[in-house]
C-alpha cells in the first residue's frame, strides 16, 4: 500500500451547513496521521483547474460553526456531460500527479459520480454525503440536513403568525430537489394543514413532464376539500407543504409537475374555497445558517471516518450512517440503492393538523 501524504478535499454541488465542520474534522485526522489536507476551491473545478492550498489547523480551527463552505462550491459542466466526462477526468489527474494521492468529495449523489470516475481513473475517493435534502439512498442522514429542517420549521412558525393573524392559509414550497423530506418532517414539525411530496399520497406524480387534467383536477380536490374540513373544524390559519420536486423543480423541458406552481395553486385553492391564500417559495433561506450540534456532531464523526479510509489505503468509498453508525458502501452499491420512504409519517403528519 503506497502511504497518502497530500489529500485533497472539496465540497461540491449545493452547499450544506455543516461542510465546514467535515473540514475541519478531516484538517485534525489528518494531521494525526502525518497527511497534509489540500483545499481545492470550487469543487471539481479547483481540482480541474488546479485551484487549491494547504489548509493549516488555524485556517480551519474556526469554521466548524459557520455555514456555507468556505471552500465554495460548484456544479461542475464537465462531469455532468457524458461527452466531457472522461477527458475532463484526464485533466484532473494529470493535475494531481505527484501533488494529491486521495481526494475527500463532500457532496450529493452527482458528486459521487465524478468521485467514482476520478477513482476509476487513478486517484482514490472517498465521499462524504453532504446536501440539505437527505435524498442519498445509502444514507438515513446527510450533513446539512438538520439545520436545514430547523430552518423551515422556524419560518414555519414564523409564516404561522402572520397566517393566524390574517386567517388565511400560506402554500409554501420547501426544497428538496424531487426527495420530500425536507417537506413531510418540516411540515410535520411545523404543524402544517397539509404536506405534498413526490413519494407519497395517490396523486400519481410523474417522474417527467406535466401531471394530466384528471391528476391536477384530484390533487386540487384533495386539497380544497382539506381546506373547507379544517375551516368547519373550527381552524382559522392553514398551511399547505408542498415540496419543490411538485410546484418548483423543471424537468429537462422545462415543464413543472404541477403547472403554474405555488402560484397557480393559491389561487385556485382561493377560488375554491374563499380562504384567503398566498404563495412562500422559501428557496436559498433554507440552505444557509450555521449548523446545528446534529449536523456538526455528525459531520466530525464522518469527516474523520474518510481521512481513516484513505489512510488506510480504502478508496472508492461513500461514508454513511445506518442505524445511529457510521459506516461506508462502495460508492455504486451505495447509490443504487433504494432510499427508504416513510408512509406512516406521511400520514401521520396529515391526522396530527385536523
Ligand atoms: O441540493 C440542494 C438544493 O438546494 C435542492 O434542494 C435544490 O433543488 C437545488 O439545490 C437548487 O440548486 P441551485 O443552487 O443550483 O439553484
């Protein structure tokens, strides 16, 4: 086994809070272990265009509670296109060579991908899950997840009171890209009338394009007959959590689940019902924040775990918790994997607001 001595790390994709922590962790193991931690900037594209330095314990010593990573981040084109892929690998490599024997990859699934195809290619990986919207099959928590949840909860509240004071009722789309957790758990711990998500209910999502007239026309009766219950029930204030993957996300035509979106629903859900209703697209609000003790606690925990994997000459990696433990998956075992869904949950948050 060649000994590592100059390990690269990047965060890639969305930023989640709690990346930094994983730094941090990695900066200390590290060092334990006699290995110096490069900083790459911009994700795939500091690796691509050879941006990085040695991050020193002062650099990072700090960091561990603030949000966003401070080795900013990217959604790299190259590694996204199959005609790209491959030559743009090459150049990273070739970048590396004799500079960084490992990489440390803290991102979503996309990002495992690239961190596959650079380890196919010579230079072994590990990755860390890290993205708000906890939609990694191999993992039950990906670092960024808690805070982010906290967040829409605390709008949730927020949104509550004006709501409460108006009587009306507030459709509010919350991220996730096409997973609902963020929605159903947020929601639930928000109290909210109703939550929508791709995964659940009898709406028949598409995984593309539009839902037909018949499908809108059932999703819209659901939720004004919802509506018009909690009313007679004797409710003044409603909130209805839809996630984006519903109202917000495009697909590669640029058609949205749920056409006119957020918007759209309000005003039908207004029309239907004569509760007076607004649109809260909640977008970036929930991404950002410093993180909270989960998400630092486990971000340590696994920031630590992939120096450990690399030291020891493991690569090829994805770090997951399974069952309160940290362990690793070969990175494509790990994403074809099926993520779990919680229909209990679903239905729970819908009987615990009526
Ligand atoms: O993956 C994190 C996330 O915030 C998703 O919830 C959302 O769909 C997406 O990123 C937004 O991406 P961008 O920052 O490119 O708009």
């Amino acid at each position: 086994m060649v000994r590592m001595k100059n390990v690269g790390i990047l965060t890639s994709g969305g930023d989640s809070p709690g990346m930094n922590t994983a730094v941090r962790a990695a900066v200390f193991a590290a060092r334990e272990k006699g290995i110096r931690l490069l900083g790459i900037q911009q994700g795939f594209k500091g690796l691509y265009e050879g941006n990085w330095e040695e991050l020193s314990i002062d650099k990072v010593d700090s960091i561990h509670a603030m949000g966003g990573t401070v080795l900013r981040t990217a959604r790299f084109q190259p590694f996204a296109k199959e005609e790209t892929r491959q030559a743009a690998a090459e150049q990273c490599i070739a970048n590396c060579k004799g500079k960084i024997d490992g990489l440390i990859v803290i991102g979503g699934d996309g990002s495992f991908m690239g961190a596959r195809l650079l380890t196919l290619n010579g230079l072994p990986c590990v990755c860390l899950p890290g993205t708000i919207d906890n939609d990694i099959s191999c993992t039950e928590y990906t670092i960024g997840y808690d805070t982010a949840l906290n967040m829409v909860m605390n709008m949730c509240d927020a949104i509550a009171d004006t709501a409460r004071s108006h009587d009306r009722c507030i459709v509010v789309e919350v991220m996730g890209n096409k997973a609902g957790d963020l929605t159903l758990y947020g929601g639930m711990a928000g109290g909210a009338t109703a939550v929508l998500a791709m995964e659940y209910g009898d709406f028949g999502f598409p995984e593309d394009g539009e839902m037909t007239a018949e499908q809108i026309a059932h999703f819209e009766g659901t939720l004004v007959e919802r509506l018009k219950l909690a009313k007679a029930a004797g409710k003044n204030y409603y909130m209805i959590f839809v996630a984006e993957g519903i109202t917000g996300k495009k697909d590669k035509q640029g058609k949205t689940r749920y056409p006119g979106g957020v918007e759209q629903l309000a005003s039908v859900l207004q029309a239907q019902t004569g509760i007076d209703t607004r649109a809260n697209v909640l977008a970036y609000v929930q991404r950002g924040g410093c993180p909270t003790a989960r998400d630092r606690i486990m971000a340590t925990q696994m920031g630590d775990y992939a120096v450990g994997l690399l030291a020891q000459g493991i690569a090829n990696r994805v770090v997951v918790s399974q069952c309160g433990e940290i362990q690793d998956y070969d990175i494509l075992e790990g994403l074809n994997m099926t993520k779990p869904a919680h229909p209990r949950d679903y239905e729970l948050a819908w009987r615990v607001s009526l």
